[in-house]
C-alpha cells in the first residue's frame, strides 16, 4: 500500500499553494510546477494518484478533485489506481508528465472505469488581480457538444454571452466579452452561467447566482448525474483546492423515497404538499414497504401521514425540504411514546458500483448508542474493518463500504459494558449498483426482539 500521507516537505509545499495569485499585471510570476487530478468518470470508484514506488498525491471521487501540489520542473511518473475489496491495489494507469516552471498540469480521469481514459491538460498560470479566466472541458461520455453561455447575476438569458463550445475531453480557455484596457480576463463578481444544446438558443441548464472571487483560472467540467439522481447536467467548478464546487441546474427536479417501518396490518396514507396545488403528492404504504422514488419539483414540502384506523398516530405538516437535483429518504417508524414520525436524509449521489455509500437509522427506542458492524468473511467483529459506533435512536449515519459480502450485526453494550446483540443477518452481497438503507428495527418477529432490514 503507498503511503497514506505526503512527506512533510510536499505537504508545506502543497500550503503554499493558494487559490489565486498575489496580484499583478498578468505577467506570469510563478516558479514552481503544479498538478492536480480530477476525477470525472461516472461508473468510478475513488481513485488515488501517486509517485511511482513513491508518495501518495491524492484522490478524488467523482466530481471531486485532489489538493493542488507544487513540484519542482521535470519528468514526473505517476500511477493511478483503486483499492479493492481485499485492501490491495488496482493499478488504473502508468504515466509520466513533464512539469514546467509556471505551468499546472491537470489530469482528468474520464470515460469508463473498466477502459479509463487520464488525459493531461496542461496551461499557464497568471498572477492576476481582481480578475480571474474561465477554461472549460466535458467528461459526459456521449461526446455530446454544449454551448457556454454567461451573464451578469441579475441578468435574463437574453443578456447572457456567448463564449464557445464545450467539448467532450478538449480543454478550452474562453475570452471576457467586456475586456478593457485594464484586462482582457473575466471581471471578478457575480456571474450566471447557461449551457445550450450545440447550435440552439434555448437554454436546458441554469446555475445559481456563482461568485467568482479568486484571483484564478477556473476549470469548468461538465459532467453526468449518478448515485440516486441520474443524468442531470451538473457544472463542477475547479480550482487550486479540493473543494469543488457542484452546480445543478437551478430548475432541476429532486426525488424522494420512503419507507414504511411499522409491522401494522394497516396501511399509511401520506400526502406531500407544496405551496403550489399541482405539486401535491398522495402514495400509502403497507406494513414494511419502501417505494419507488418520485420525482418532484424542488422545494419545501409539509409532509402528512395517519394510519388507518388510529387517528392517534396522525402527524401533519412535517417539513421536508427537496433542493434541485438531490434524493432523500424519509423513514417512518414509531417514537417511544408509540406516536407515528419520521426521520429524512439525503441520498448519495455519488457511483454505487465499486463502492457503497450506505445510510443506517437506528431505529430501536430501547437503545442507544447501537454498534453497527459490517463482518466479512475472515473477521468478528472484534477485526471487523467496517462499523459504525454510538448510532443513537432515531440518529442516520452513512459509511463507505467496497462491493463485498457481510454479515451485519447490531450490538448495544448495556451498563456493565455486557454487549447485547440485537440482530444479525446473513452473509449478504452488498455489490448492487444501489443505494442501500439499513434500519435496525424493533419487532414481534424475532427471539431478540429487534431486526435488521436492508433496503434498496
């Protein structure tokens, strides 16, 4: 296995590396190399990048990119690889780059994971001030061109500008419609950005309002939506820093599930309303049943539930609010005073194929502090790698899991530090390319009075 973490001597390097330059007149003042890695394969897993036989330089997952690194000029080899489920290296790609004095290289990681694509882009940095430029690239594997449009925050689409096309793994730099004797770069400030099909007028992508505050060249990747959400359009926005940020069109639709977790023979009746009648929404949902997801305008939503024939449990105007582009699950259960409620979260959206972000809602009254346990094959729980420790009722917590088979064991250590185990499972594949939610559940079916239930 590489090495978890740099050496000290490229971590204070990698501190210095900040998001824009110190200010200037455009000429290039910087000495040192630069690279990062970008990872916008949409069926992928994380992916780390290191010095051959050497350091670890950082990972991504999708749609994220590792921390800019500063190198001195000259031929650098670099691998690219995965850590499967049996903690050993998958080695993705071998590659050298030739870093020069000023330049970035960034590597994007793009196409099908089983074939993937690392393509090296590499430009000049500026010492820039009160400005900053725009280059653009897509990783939407189609091959689908788009067109870039911007405008000032505030501004319709009819006063938005036209910069170029987005193509599929060419990286291009777009020129500031409003340039002045000042600069020809990008004003820094607040901008709307519009995407196009090739040729059309007619946006089908807008951000939100997007402040442009550094002093710095931003990548812009188009990419897919994957995880719960599939196929929207999402504009990621790269910079000299792991924060990426992630823009959904600001009309996209979210989505929701929900899961019934009461073992009555009644149904419950749930209506999810809006401020607008059209997007109200009514399902029921038998005993232990999770249904389909829904798509929905985004918004904020008063969610109501009865159950039949009790009109004690009736719980109205719970608040659930949907945003553009994300999943969320709602969980219904009884409290410990038996009135119905619900618990939500929201879903990854991140590939389930190779990895596994999995929720777990504890769900049992009587305990708190659950131990969730994932045990594979070779392990108890006392070596088990996956767990996760003090799940308080009525508490959701995700964990990452590899494409593998476990057994799942919810523990509770009773005062005298005894532990109680509340349910176990069978040794199950959690290798579906789904979202997956566990509950820990109070039952009459059982010898220890709690289950486990796995969802997708």
């Amino acid at each position: 296995m590489k090495n978890a973490f740099l050496s000290s001597a490229i971590l204070s390097l990698l501190l210095l590396s900040a998001c824009g330059g110190s200010g200037g007149n455009g000429d290039n003042t910087f000495s040192d190399s630069y690279i990062q890695f970008y990872n916008g394969s949409a069926n992928s897993a994380t992916t780390l990048m290191a010095e051959v036989d050497g350091n670890l330089l950082g990972s991504a997952t999708y749609g994220d990119a590792s921390s800019l690194i500063t190198f001195e000029k000259g031929e650098l080899e670099l691998e690219f690889y995965r850590i499967d489920a049996d903690d050993q290296e998958v080695t993705l790609e071998e590659m050298t780059v030739n870093l020069k004095n000023g330049d970035k290289s960034l590597i994007i990681l793009s196409g099908d994971y089983e074939t993937p694509s690392f393509m090296e882009y590499t430009y000049t940095r500026e010492d820039l001030e009160d400005h900053f430029r725009i280059l653009a690239t897509s990783v939407i594997a189609d091959g689908t061109s788009y067109d870039l449009y911007m405008s000032e925050a505030g501004e319709p689409f009819s006063a938005a500008n036209f910069l170029g096309s987005v193509n599929y793994q060419q990286l291009d730099e777009f020129e500031y419609w409003d340039g002045d004797s000042d600069s020809d770069d990008f004003d820094e400030g607040e901008y709307i950005i519009y995407l196009t099909e090739s040729g059309s007028t007619e946006p089908f992508y807008e951000s939100a309002t997007i402040s442009f505050s550094f002093d710095t060249e931003y990548v812009l990747a188009l990419r897919t939506t994957t995880g719960a959400i599939q196929d929207n359009v999402v504009v990621d926005l790269i910079i000299n820093s792991s924060s990426v940020g992630n823009y959904a069109d600001d009309d996209a639709t979210a989505q929701y599930r929900i899961y019934n977790s009461l073992d009555d023979s009644s149904s419950i009746n749930l209506t999810l309303a809006g401020n607008d009648d059209n997007t109200e929404q009514e399902l029921s949902l038998s005993a232990n049943e999770l249904s389909d997801f829904t798509e929905i305008e985004f918004g904020d939503y008063r969610l109501s539930a009865s159950l039949e024939g009790d009109e004690s449990t009736v719980f109205n105007n719970r608040l659930i609010t949907l945003n553009q582009g994300e999943s969320k699950a709602v969980v219904l259960y009884r409290d410990a005073d038996a009135a119905l409620t619900a618990v939500s979260f929201q879903e990854s959206s991140l590939p389930q194929v190779f990895d596994h972000q999995i929720q777990i809602v504890n769900l049992a009254p009587d305990y708190f502090d659950i131990d969730f346990y994932f045990v594979r094959k070779d392990e108890t729980i006392e070596s088990a790698e996956y767990l996760v420790a003090g799940l308080d009722y009525e508490e959701s917590r995700s964990i990452t899991l590899p494409s593998d088979f476990y057994e799942l064991i919810a523990v509770f250590d009773d005062s005298n530090d005894t532990q109680v185990l509340l349910d176990r499972t069978e040794l199950l594949g959690i290798n579906e390319e789904v979202n997956y939610i566990i509950t820990v559940e109070k039952t009459d079916d059982s010898a220890t009075g709690f289950e486990i239930s796995v969802l997708y």
